[in-house]
C-alpha cells in the first residue's frame, strides 16, 4: 500500500509538471506571429 501511494504522488507531480508545460507551450503558440500572414498583415498570394 505504501508503494502504491509513493507511485500515485508520484503519478500526480508529473502530471500537474505536464499540465504547466502543455499551458506554457500554448501561451508560446499563442503569441507567435500567424504563419499564414505577412509581417504586413496581408495574406501571401
């Protein structure tokens, strides 16, 4: 029982540092420029 507690602490740190990880890699995506604009905010022909 200890040993399954041990793994299930373990389980939630991981999954609470993958959580803050997938938030600061959308927060990145977010605030990258749009890849179908130019920089002049028209669309490419």
């Amino acid at each position: 029982s200890a040993t399954q507690q041990e793994h299930t602490g373990k389980f939630d740190a991981l999954e609470a540092q993958m959580r803050s990880l997938t938030q600061m890699v959308g927060e990145v995506l977010r605030r990258l420029p749009d890849p179908d604009v130019d920089s002049d905010g028209r669309r490419p022909e």
